[in-house]
C-alpha cells in the first residue's frame, strides 16, 4: 500500500472510518488518505456508485474499504450506515462528515425550499452525523474523532452565498457544542472542524456563476484561473491538503485537540 511523504508511518492504523460525501472532492480525497494511512474505511454517498469507486480504488491499493449509500439528510439511513461500519468493520473510531452542497444565490433571490434544502444537508446531515457518531463512540467505550467540514465562508462573510455561509458558520459551532458536551459528560469523543476556503473540486464546476465563467473565459481551466485570483496564494486548494488536515485530527496525534476550527485558506480570511 503507497505511504506519505511523513515517513510511512501509518497514523490511523487499525481505526474505523466513516466519510460522508465521499464520491469525490474533500470526502474522497479524506477517505483515500485515511486507508492509506491504515483504517478500514467506510465510504459513504448519497452517490452510491461514487462511494463504489473510491472504495473500489482503496481495494485496488491494498487498503480496506467498504462502501454504503447515505442520505445525510435522514435518521434512519444515518442508523443503518452506522450499523454497517460496525457489522463490517467491527469498530467505529472516526466519523468525518465531508457531505454538503454549493449554493450561492443573494438573500432576497433565495426561495425557502433552497433556503432548507441547503441547511438540510450541510447542517441537518452534521448533526445527525455527529449526535449518531458520538452515541455509537459512547455505546463502544466512549472515544473517537469525529470531524466536520465547514468552510472559510462560514468565517468571512460571502455576499451572494448567504444560505451556504449560514450553514458552515452553523457547522462550526455545532462542532464546538459537541466538543464540549463530550468533554463535560466524561467522554474521550473529540468534535473538531475544518473550514476550507476555494478548494478545487467538482461541486464548483456545476454551479450558475463557474458556468458563465467559463463562457467568459473559454474553458474551465480559464475558469479555475479566474476564481484563483480571489486567493492570496493565487491558486485553490486540492482535495489532499484538505484531506491531510482531517488526517491529523482523525489521528492520535490530536488527541488533546477538541472544539477546534482549523480554517485552512490561504490566508483568505485573515
């Protein structure tokens, strides 16, 4: 199985890993460090062939993965995906909440039905993600790593995206408020999140304004190009870096990090 640049050390080995969204971008990048690095993972999509995919890559690696359709939005499928990670992997240690969507539309343009579509799946799928992640931890002897991806939008305000910078800035106190309630009832359950800025993945690449984009600019690489002038580094993030990040909270080598937000964003916030 390939190892990292740190040594080949294998920082996750024999945990249990669940990701969400991971089909592609963060989630599949996350899921796919994490094997290499020794879990058995537990890839999870409401793309049930994506998750196929990058379960099947994992395999094809040397590393061990399953894989499970997951609508983030709903209990029951959240009781089943966990149940699966348990029957199949006999354990569950981290759970990385990678699911979300895109959407950027001003406040007054923004119907309610989008409006709780977005908060549905980015803050309605955290939080049954985490309450389920941290009850099957406690039920398992009371530790593990549960991490949620919110975004430098949730940080820094994002004319245009207002139900999209609503839900991440949600995200991350929600992580904060497990944090502490672990923490207050005697768990070794460590909630943590990461928060993005631009990273370079698929679900830009559908939205409205990347489309006019590469209409203005003649291709998506013209696009991309155009977006990455908004970054103090002059380029997106790739899946991996952010993976990395998510890596290291999964890991022991957090183990005396909770209710942190690492906001890795090039300096876009600051």
């Amino acid at each position: 199985m390939p190892t990292s640049s740190t040594g080949g050390a294998e920082r996750v080995a024999g945990k249990v890993a669940l990701v969400t969204g991971a089909a592609s971008g963060i989630g599949a990048a996350s899921a796919r460090l994490l094997a290499q690095h020794g879990a058995a993972v537990v890839c999870a999509d409401v793309n049930a062939d994506g998750a196929s995919a990058t379960a099947a890559a994992i395999a094809d690696a040397g590393g061990s993965a399953s894989a499970r359709a997951l609508d983030v939005t709903s209990e029951a499928a959240w009781d089943a995906a966990i149940a699966h990670a348990l029957d199949a992997h006999g354990a569950l240690d981290v759970v990385v909440n990678s699911a979300g969507i895109s959407f950027a539309r001003p406040l007054e343009e923004t119907t309610l039905a989008e409006w709780r579509r977005v908060m549905a799946i980015n803050l309605d799928g955290a939080f049954l993600g985490t309450r389920a992640a941290v009850a099957a931890m406690r039920a398992r002897g009371g530790a593990g790593s549960v991490v949620l991806v919110s975004s430098a939008s949730g940080v820094k305000a994002a004319p245009g995206a207002g139900a999209y910078s609503a839900s991440k800035a949600a995200v991350a106190m929600l992580a904060r408020v497990a944090a502490k309630e672990c923490v207050n009832a005697g768990l070794r359950v460590r909630v943590n999140c990461v928060s993005p800025a631009g990273v370079r993945t698929p679900m830009w690449t559908a939205m409205p304004f990347f489309r006019d984009l590469v209409a203005r600019t003649g291709s998506e690489e013209g696009a991309w190009a155009a977006l990455a002038e908004t970054s103090p580094f002059g380029r997106f993030a790739t899946p991996e870096e952010i993976a990395h990040a998510v890596l290291y909270l999964a890991s022991d080598e957090s183990a005396y990090v909770t209710g942190a937000d690492l906001v890795i964003d090039g300096g876009f916030t600051v």
